[in-house]
C-alpha cells in the first residue's frame, strides 16, 4: 500500500536530478527493487504512472530489475540464494541468516532528454 | 497545509496545525526540497541545447529523504537526550492499552511524550492524554504510515524535555511502517495471543525490522489457541536477534520485564554514544 508513497518520493528525485543536471524530460527510469525490500512491483508500476501523470516522467518507460536475494549462514559459513526471510539455509537448515542482498529499493539509472 | 514549506498538501493532519519553531528540517536539512519549489513546468527549467537523450547513472535510494528526515530526528533525539521507540502492530493489538499502562508506571518518574499515528480520530492521543502525559496526534488520512517528516514536525509541537522518553505509536498495520525509519532507537513489534503464531511469517519484514517483540494480552492464553514457544520460533526465524517479552496491559503481567528493557536499551544506547564521542 505504500508504493504510492514510494512513487511519490521517485518523482521527488526526479525533480530534484532535472533541477541540479538540467534536463526537461524522463524517458527511462530503472529501478532496483529486491524482494526482501516489502515492495511490490506490479502496485509500483501502477502507482508510478498514476503519478508521474501531467509531470516531466508522463509516459516514461520503468524498468523493474529484480535482483536474487542471498543470505550468509552464521552457523556454517554458506552462502545462498534465498526466497523468504523465514527461509532455512539450504546447507545445514539453521535459521541464523544474515541477509546480504535482496532488500534494495533504489533507482539505478535514468534516461533523461 | 504548512504555510512554511507548503507540505502537508495532501491529507495528513497533526493536531493544533503545524509550525516550523524548532528549526527543525528546512534549514537543517539541506536536500529537503518539495516539488513545488521548481515552478509550473515540466522541471521548471528550461534548457537550451539539451534536448538529446543521456543516460544518468543515479543508484539513489528512492527512500533517501525520509532517511535523511529520520537521520535528522535521531540527532535531535541524541542531542537531547531523548530515548525514542517506534511502536508498530497490525490494528487491535493492544498499543494504546499496552501505552498506558506503561506510562502509569513510567510517567511517574520520566517525563514522557507520546506521537500517536492513526488514519483518523484524535481517540488514542485523548486516552493518552487521560494518564496526564502530552500526547500528539497525527492523522494520516488515506496514509498507512508514519514517516520521519511528519515526526520531525510532531516534535516541533510537542516540544519534549531533555532526557524524556517519546512513544510513536504507528498507525496500525504490520506492512508499511517497516519500511520507514523514524529516527527511533528501535522498533518494538507488539503482537497479540489473540492473533496467529504465524505472523511473523505472514509478516516478515516487520519483524525482521524490530528489535523486540511484545506478546500482549497474555491473560487470554488459557482461552486461545496460542503457543508462546512457537510464536517466539517464528520471529526468530525471521530475526535470530529479536527480543521477545509477554506483557498483559490487563492484569499487568511482564509489565516491569518491558519497563527494565526500555531502562536497560536507553542506558546502552546513550553509553554508546558517549564512546563514539570519546573516540572522536
């Protein structure tokens, strides 16, 4: 439900980058959006055109790329690719994970004109 | 609306309007810029000869303000002594009882404040403030959360002593406040027996957020089905980390173990900075 938010805060950005490097138009925005970041990326597709519309991103094309999610057992030393938070390490089926990608929410890149 | 800054355009409300005394945010914070300060245009700016597309590597946080807006709180917090907690629980499990209790106890010897985060009603700052602690509420609207800008204005109204204890209490939902620092010292995830021992599965990203989880209404345990033991797995398997008390507001159960851990984490969290200013 906070991805309207969360597209709130992107066309800040946005704003503030067309201000200090001088462009008028957004054409591309490239987001990183893990799957542990608690954000879903179909509702911020739909909650960045919503409001991006009339603005200097109306019509821009988003990227989503969805990086995997990986975890460091601090029981055996493992790293793997994990799924869920509550996941167990795949090597020895202890809970004790440190996650180490997979929570990222930023914006990567943008093409701009 | 806020008349300084314009914010506030949309639907939050914080009691008694909004004023900017404390020198809190706009000066403070540099990067704290609003849309509507560039003008009508697309980016109010126009620019001769950039047409041609480019590409700009950015790799910016899209939550970076509200960070810098929490990270502005959090000095505040440090600079006056103030322990801060972010309390989060999906709706009805006992915040607000679980609140006055523990004011009862530690309003008698702290001054303390309370910040209260509901979409609507100012219900929970008037109980609050029955137990004669100040209490300030925000109304978020359509809003599902609090973020560390509305608390940076909360505090300017609230005004807290040096040395105090400030309660936020978020708005009632175990999904989007877990994304939003506040400025806290920590998040304290309150879950009743009422509920399911699965939520913290159902509801990782909270509980992988807080530090400590409260198991409230414990009175009820000879009625429900809930299983202390497995509730308490659960979170861990989110957050191996996580403390884990049982409280009930009602009968005042486990109520002084949750008094002596806000004791205990504030007197850590100021020794800690304290090192890290002898260090320097």
């Amino acid at each position: 439900m906070h991805e309207m938010s969360l597209c709130e805060n992107i066309l800040g950005i946005l704003l503030d980058e067309a201000a200090s490097q001088n462009f008028s138009k957004v054409d591309r925005v490239c987001l990183e959006v893990g799957p542990l970041s608690g954000v879903e990326p179909e509702a911020l597709r739909f909650g960045f055109d919503v409001v991006t519309r009339g603005s200097l991103a109306d019509g821009a094309q988003l990227d989503i790329f969805e990086p995997q999610a990986t975890a460091t057992c601090a029981a055996c030393g493992t790293t793997a690719v994990i799924q869920d938070r509550f996941d167990p390490c795949p090597s020895c089926g202890s809970h004790l994970l440190q996650i180490k990608t997979g929570e990222e929410l930023r914006i990567k890149e943008l093409e701009v004109s | 609306m806020c008349t300084v800054c314009g914010c506030g355009s949309g639907e939050t409300r914080i009691e008694d309007g909004t004023k900017h005394a404390l020198g809190y945010g706009h000066e403070a914070t540099p990067d704290h810029s609003h849309h509507h300060h560039y003008g009508a245009g697309d980016a109010g700016a126009s620019v001769p000869g950039m047409s041609q597309s480019r590409l700009i590597q950015l790799e910016q946080d899209i939550l970076s303000k509200n960070n810098s807006y929490a990270d502005t709180n959090r000095r505040y917090f440090a600079e006056h002594g103030i322990f801060a907690l972010n309390l989060v629980s999906s709706p009805g499990s006992g915040k607000t009882s679980l609140l006055v209790e523990t004011l009862k106890k530690l309003g008698k010897t702290h001054a303390c404040y309370v910040i209260e985060g509901d979409q609507q009603t100012t219900n929970d700052a008037d109980r609050i403030r029955e137990t004669g602690v100040p209490a300030l509420q925000i109304n978020t609207g359509k809003g599902c959360h609090l973020d560390g800008h509305m608390i940076g204005h909360a505090l300017e109204r609230l005004t807290p002593k040096d040395g105090a204890y400030v309660f936020i209490e978020n708005v009632g939902n175990l999904v989007c406040p877990a994304a939003f620092d506040l400025g806290e010292a920590h998040k304290v995830a309150i879950l009743s027996v009422t509920e399911g021992e699965d939520k913290p599965l159902k509801y990782p990203d909270m509980f992988a957020a807080a530090d400590v989880m409260l198991l409230n209404k414990t009175d009820l345990l000879p009625y429900v089905d809930f299983d202390v033991e497995i509730a308490t797995a659960n979170a861990r398997k989110i957050n191996p980390e996580i403390n884990v008390l049982t409280v009930s507001a009602q009968s005042g159960d486990g109520l002084e173990d949750w008094i002596d851990w806000i004791g205990t984490a504030r007197a850590k969290l100021f020794a800690g900075y304290a090192a890290t200013d002898a260090a320097e």
